[in-house]
C-alpha cells in the first residue's frame, strides 16, 4: 500500500513537472510585462517629480515583478546558440534592473535623491541595451 502511494506521489510530481516544462512564455504575455514595466518606469519617474516615495516603491516593486517573469521572444529560424544568447542576454539586464531599482528606493530612503535618479536613469540604460541587442533596434 505504501508503494503505490509513494509511486502515485512520484508520478504526480512528474507530471506537474513535465507539465510545468512546456509552458511557453508566449508574445501576448510579454507585451502584457512589458506594458506593466513601462508603467512602473512611469510611476516611479512621477515619484521622482512629485517628491513621493509611495510611487517610487510602488513602481520598483512593480518593474521587479515584471522585469523577473521577462523571456525573450524564440525566433523559429534561430539557432540554439542565438536563443541561449538572446535568454542569458535578457536575464543579465533583468537582474540588473532589479537591483538599480533596489538601489534607487534605498538611496532616496537615504535622503539622496540625485543618487537615486541616477541608478534610475540606469534602469532606463539597462532597458535600451536589452531592446537593442535583443529586438535589433
């Protein structure tokens, strides 16, 4: 009894695994993360002008979020070389502007807010370098 509960189990958490495995991040998803970026780079910058802390959280905590879920698109015609490239290329810059958004909350908690707005120019650098390499601009 207990082997087959155990191999239930394990085939269970296979499955879920397997199924887990052929998820594509698919274009509509991507557009959607993209425009929820593009929001959270609006709502810090208003942040920013206004001297509002609350929008500058709110809007890093969002850019996190979405700038973690971010793959980019599979070309059909691209090699395995071209799309590891493109997936380490877009996670480098994701992980970068995770961390300058991180940045630039605690250097304005700090009272240091051109310090701040320099680590978000930064994120908007890290944005224009994946969309040059990655989208050909």
């Amino acid at each position: 009894m207990k082997k087959i509960r155990s191999k239930i189990v394990i085939l269970s958490m296979l499955g879920s695994v397997l199924t887990s495995g052929l998820y594509a991040y698919s274009s509509e998803e991507r557009i959607a993360d993209m425009r929820q970026m593009e929001s959270a780079v609006q709502q810090m910058q208003k942040g920013f002008l206004y001297n509002n802390l609350q929008d500058i959280q709110k809007g890093a905590e969002l850019l996190k979020k979405h700038t973690a879920r971010i793959e980019p698109p599979v070309a059909k015609d691209a090699d395995s070389f071209r799309r590891n490239y493109a997936y380490d290329i877009t996670k480098r810059e994701a992980k970068k502007i995770i961390s300058l958004a991180d940045q630039s909350v605690e250097q304005y908690k700090a009272h240091r807010p051109k310090q701040a707005m320099n680590s978000f120019t930064k994120i908007l650098k890290q944005c224009m370098t994946c969309h040059a390499r990655i989208r050909k601009w």
